[in-house]
C-alpha cells in the first residue's frame, strides 16, 4: 500500500498557482504529510496565503503539535511512518471537538472515503488533487456553523471582527500586516489582561520560523504606532519581563 501511495503523488503535483483563497481569516495550519517534496508544495501555496504553517511528518509530533499550539485546521495524510493518520483524529477530537480535519490521501476508494468520515474527518480529498480544488474544501469546513463564532470585539474606538480578524475604527479598515493583526487578535480576545510573551509569539509565528528577541517587541510598537494614528483609542502597555496588556485608553 505504501508503495501505491508514493507512486500516486509523484504522478502529478497540486498546481502551483491556484486561483487567490479569498478569506480575510489568518489560519495556523497544521500539516500532517511525510513525502517532503508534496509537503513543500502544499506548504508554500498556503503560506503564499498568508497563513502559518507547521509540518510534522509522523504521529508523534502531531500529538505533541497540538499540545502546544492551537491550530485553525489540520491537513493530515493517511500512510504515515507510524501509523494510519486516521488515528490522530479520536485524539484531536478528545480535545478539540471543532477543529476541522481534511483527510489528503492517494488511498480514495469509497471505503477509504468511508473509513475517513466515520472516523471523524471533516472532509477527505483524493490525491492527486488540484491546489484551487483544496482551498475550496478549506473554505467550506471554514464556513461551517459549528466551527466560526460571529462576533465583535469593541475596545475605545476600535473594532475587531473575530471571524475574519479585521480592524476597523470609525468604519474604516485598518491596512495591517498578517504578524500584526495576530498580535492584535490576541490581546483584543484577552484585554484588560496580561498577555504572555510566550503566548504572543505562539500566536504569531510558526515553530520553524526564526525569531529574533526583539522581533515581538517590534510588531507591537508599530501597531500600537498604527492604532493611536487611526484615533483607536486603545492603549497597549508593556508588562517588564512578562507580555502585553491591550485595553482602552483612559
């Protein structure tokens, strides 16, 4: 069967230039996937999308994947070096009961189908498969009720759509890079309280990225620059040696 499997993805790659996802939701992604070259080409269309990206190719670095971070959808293979992929998905389950799984396999006969939806997937996705054909699949498990709550944060002037993590104040956008929209999504969802570095930097970036002892502390001043020029009316205040607390200004 591995064989197989190897055999059907180096028969053709995903396209390399799909249509734009068209989504105003910045996504962590967790993907699943042990063949690298099929992983890279996934990899960088999403990431072309601005979303953040994190490869594991076994089991065991899923489960400790999604111990440490939160993730907005897994991509996840069947033939793994240890084990069927199918099994991770009780286990995300068990602690993450809305978080959408999209099967990508070459095992796609009705019964492998089958087995991937009974088993708890979201979705399942024969390779090989067209990159503008996945972002469809992304964007409808998006779309699912169960999945994105609607709701608006207002703090001072600002406003803050949850679902699509847009700023507005006054009704009027606010342009803001995707590492500094993760930052402000993470303080507006806890403000009034301090917020961890630690936690911050898991927001934002993804564990492959590097990331430089200042890079943080650099996206939060030139939000917090961006924010007091839009007449926000927010205040973001550096806790010493511990985070960052967003509330309005006084």
């Amino acid at each position: 069967m591995r064989s197989h499997d190897a055999a059907e993805r180096k028969t053709r790659r995903p396209d390399p230039s799909p249509a734009p996802f068209r989504s105003g939701a910045w996504m962590r992604i967790l993907l699943v996937e042990d063949e690298i070259e099929f992983a890279a080409t996934l990899r960088g269309a999403l990431e072309r999308e601005l979303f953040v990206v994190d490869h594991v190719d076994r089991l065991d670095l899923a489960r400790e994947a999604v111990l440490s971070y939160a993730y907005d959808l897994v991509l996840l293979d069947r033939t793994l070096p240890d084990g069927d992929g199918l099994s991770l998905i009780a286990d995300l389950r068990a602690d993450h009961p809305g978080l959408p799984i999209i099967v990508l396999s070459a095992r796609g006969d009705v019964l492998d189908r089958v087995a991937g939806l009974d088993q708890g997937a979201d979705d399942y996705l024969k390779k090989p498969f067209a990159l503008d054909e996945m972002f469809a699949r992304i964007r409808a498990v998006k779309r699912r009720p169960t999945d994105l709550h609607i709701e608006e944060i207002h703090v001072g002037a600002l406003v803050f759509d949850v679902a699509n993590e847009e700023a507005t104040v006054a009704g009027i956008r606010l342009d803001l890079p995707r590492r500094e929209v993760r930052v402000l999504a993470t303080l507006v969802k806890r403000r009034g309280r301090t917020v961890l570095r630690e936690s911050l930097e898991q927001a934002v970036y993804g564990f492959d990225d590097e990331v430089q002892s200042n890079t943080l502390d650099s996206h939060v001043s030139r939000l917090r620059r961006k924010l007091t020029e839009a007449g926000a009316d927010v205040e973001i205040h550096p806790i010493r040696g511990v985070g960052y607390l967003l509330r309005a200004a006084s």
